[in-house]
C-alpha cells in the first residue's frame, strides 16, 4: 500500500474515510443480496414443494458461503497487516493465502459431500421426502441433490473470488472490488432468468438450473479474479517449502474466523428444524427470509466489507481514538437506518410479501415476518459490525463470543420459545426480541472496551514512535 494512502486511512477525518470507502461497495452488496432473493422468486414458478426443497439446502450453502467468506477475512486482514508493516512480502503473502484457502476448501468440499445425505437427514429433508417415492416430487429431491453437487464442485472457486475482492478492499481499490463482485453478480442474473424463467427456451426445471448457474460462473469468475489481481499486484509465486510451512502453521486466530462464520449457518439449521416442526411452509417461507434478511441488513453488510481494513488500518498503527470514532459512527448510522428500513417494511409488508412470492401461504407468513422481524435487525446490524472490526483487531475469540451470544444464546431460546406458542406471529415476534437483544449486548460490551480503547489512546499519542519490534508483535497477533 502506498504512503498516501496509508495517511488517507489514518489522517483524514475518519467519517469521510468511512463513506467514501464504504459507498463505492454499495451497488456490489445490494447486487449480491438481491440475486439470492431473485434465485428464491424465480424458482417459486415451481410451486412450495421446490421452495422447500431449497428451504432444506439453505444452512448447507449458507455455510459454504460463509466458510468463503470467512478465509476472505483472514486474507483481508493479513493483507492490511503485511500493507502495515511488511509491503516488500505482500505479493508473496497473497499467493500463499490464495493457495491455502484454495487447499483448505478443496478439503472441506470432500467432506460435506461425502456427508451430504447425512446433513440433510438432521435438518429434516429425509421426513419432508419420504413416502413420495415414484411421485413428481421424486424429480425435486433429485434437482436438489444435483444443486448441492454442484455448489461442493464451484466451493473452491467461490473462495477465490471472494479473496480476490478482499485483497482489492484491503489495498484501498474498493471500486475494482465493486465492479468484480457486479459483473460477477450480473452474469448470475442474466443465467438464471435464462434458466430459471418457464417461459425461456433453455428452461431447466426444479434446482437444476440454480447447479449451472452456481458451477458455471463461478468458475468463469475466478479466472477473471486470478487474471486481475495478477495484472494489479505482480504475484510472486512461493517455493514449495514456503507453502507447506504456511498451511501446517494456520495459527488459532484464523481457525476461530473460519468457524466463527459457520455461527450463522449453524443458526440457520436450527431455525429450519424448528419451522419444520411447525409446519412446511415454514421451511418454504424460510427459503424468502434468510435471503431478505441479507438485504434488510445492506448497511451493515456493506460496512463488513470496509470497517476492517479501516479499523485495522488505524489499530495496528496506534490511532485509538479514530478506532473509537468509527465505531461510534457505525453503531449510530446502523440503528438509525435500520429504524427506517423496519418502519418501510411494516408500512407495506402486505404488497412487499405477494409481489416477492406468488405462493399464498408462504405470502402470508412473509407479512407476518415483515411486520416484526426487521426492527430486531438494529440489533443484528450492530452486532455483526462489531464483529467483523473485532476480527481486525486481532481478537477473533471476542468476535465469537459475540456471534454465539446473538445467534445461539439469545436468538435460538427465543425462537424456541416461539414455535412452542405458534400463533400466527409468535415465532417472528420472537425472531425479533432475539435480534434485538443483541444489541444491548454489544453496548454493554463496548462500553466495557472504551476504557481500555481510550488508555490506549493516551499511551500511544504519537504512534510514530512504534519501533520495529513492537509493530512484528503486533503483526504476530493477527
């Protein structure tokens, strides 16, 4: 990273770095979001038996998605430390994180394929399909199995692609990060209306056109990804010895990331178990809900891509106080854009819920979700900026300690609680205390930190003075 840069993430006035960083990832983020809204509403033309179907995949792909997001972080931050303090290894370094993340990936893809009937029997896919044998549906549960096949054979170039874009956001190119993950997104779309859409020549029915969509962009893209990154950053590439040595020393900190991610997917299944139990249209409806959920959270997921490198920027070169700034003006525009999206949404859940899905069961229950859930989202926005910044301040236990305590503390018991009651809202209702709760807990935790934040702030006045062997133990501690 060069100087002017380096002085434009610690100089300038902290809110302006913020949003001109954060903006230019807008149009990606919202395109990211909304083509899994569209994937859910295109195969709705199927009838709820194929939304089911994919009800019951959604924690399996969520979790393949997070896993790739999660290495994301750690290359993001390691890339913001090496740009910190060592820049002459950085070119190396991304080709070692590159290669482990590719290795890493490729061992967890075996994996979930070889157990991926197992998965789906505990999230309760086996008693939805029994008893169909020989029956239309019989198509659908095949679809389903080619689907989850095809996201095992593109998981490794998902990875990298999301690398890619964490590299370009870590070295200041938000807009370059922007324009990959769009184009990427753009072709998504173009493919699966072509696929998805009845009325299309090249039709493909059930899930089986979301598994050539998935495989054949994917892999298109990461191709695109390499190409770019090695046009922008010259890659050098590792000796043999130097690979082996980096991916048989993944320290802790980065094996809590990648696992800290999968919190969300773990909550997922959880919650489809629990809908299940109540009724399958839950599931169906479930299919709309985690996707929009993404998109009723825009602000907070475009911040992930940029609050770490902005904090981390400022963290490891001694700036504790822009640290605090940022954090304040994070949590202040979270809760108050959350509030207005939650008020958007219950003004007009009832239109909002039958143009997004035709089916009217599942619309209904859409209305009931969009009446609550959303005002629990300032609390599940804060929180997931919290923990992302956490990350790049080298504390990822903390990170995760905030991950359980929203997702399995407190949004699970509640949601429990809810579909014990199953009136017409209660689980939504519960939905939203949960989420909400979330925020009371990371207040009080930042309130716990500003102390130390600040005594920080007084010891490390003039960061300057940072000497070579204090900023290689701060880099250890990434």
């Amino acid at each position: 990273m060069d100087q002017p840069l380096k002085n434009w993430f610690t100089q300038e006035k902290i809110s302006k770095v913020i949003w001109q960083s954060t903006l230019p990832m807008f149009g990606a983020i919202l395109a990211l979001l909304a083509y899994d809204l569209l994937e859910s509403s295109l195969l709705a033309f199927n009838g709820e038996q194929a939304l089911t179907a994919l009800g019951f995949t959604l924690p399996i792909t969520t979790a393949i998605t997070a896993i790739a997001i999660g290495m994301s972080v750690i290359t993001n931050n390691k890339v913001v430390k090496y740009a910190c303090l060592h820049s002459n290894k950085l070119a190396k370094t991304v080709v070692i994180s590159l290669l482990q993340a590719s290795f890493f990936t490729l061992i967890l893809a075996i994996i979930f394929y070889s157990a991926n009937e197992q998965l789906l029997a505990l999230l309760g896919n086996r008693t939805w399909s029994s008893g169909h044998i020989g029956d239309p549906l019989i198509e659908i549960i095949h679809s389903q199995m080619n689907y989850l096949d095809a996201r095992y054979f593109s998981w490794v170039f998902l990875a990298i692609i999301w690398q890619v874009n964490a590299i370009f956001r870590a070295l200041g190119n938000s807009k370059l990060a922007s324009r990959i993950m769009m184009s990427w997104l753009a072709v998504k779309s173009a493919l699966a209306v072509l696929l998805l859409t009845p009325e299309s020549g090249y039709y493909l029915e059930n899930l089986d056109g979301l598994a050539v969509v998935h495989s054949s962009v994917d892999s298109l893209f990461f191709v695109i990804s390499i190409l770019l990154l090695h046009k922008n950053l010259n890659l050098v590439w590792p000796s043999f010895s130097e690979l082996l040595r980096a991916i048989f020393s993944t320290k802790l900190n980065s094996v809590v990331i990648v696992l800290q991610q999968l919190i969300t997917p773990l909550s997922i299944a959880l919650l489809t178990i629990i809908a299940a139990k109540i009724s399958y249209s839950y599931v169906a409806a479930f299919a709309f809900i985690f996707r929009m959920e993404s998109i009723f959270l825009l602000l907070p997921m475009m911040l992930t891509t940029t609050m770490p490198s902005i904090i981390g920027m400022n963290y490891w070169l001694g700036h504790f106080n822009r640290v605090k700034q940022a954090y304040y003006i994070a949590f202040i525009s979270v809760a108050v854009v959350q509030l207005l999206v939650a008020t958007l949404l219950l003004i007009n859940n009832n239109m909002l819920s039958y143009f997004i899905c035709p089916e009217g069961e599942v619309a209904e229950l859409l209305t009931i979700y969009l009446t609550w859930v959303p005002f629990g989202y300032i609390g599940a926005g804060i929180a997931i900026v919290y923990q992302s910044c956490l990350n790049a301040e080298g504390k990822p236990l903390q990170a995760c300690s905030v991950g359980i305590m929203h997702r399995l503390v407190l949004l699970l018991p509640f949601a429990f609680v809810g579909g014990l009651i199953s009136t017409d809202s209660s689980l939504f209702q519960a939905l939203m205390i949960g989420h909400f709760t979330a925020a009371i807990y990371v207040i009080y935790l930042f309130k716990k930190r500003k102390v130390s934040i600040q005594k920080q702030a007084q010891e490390s006045a003039v960061p300057a003075l940072l000497n070579q062997s204090q900023n290689g133990n701060l880099g250890e501690q990434l």
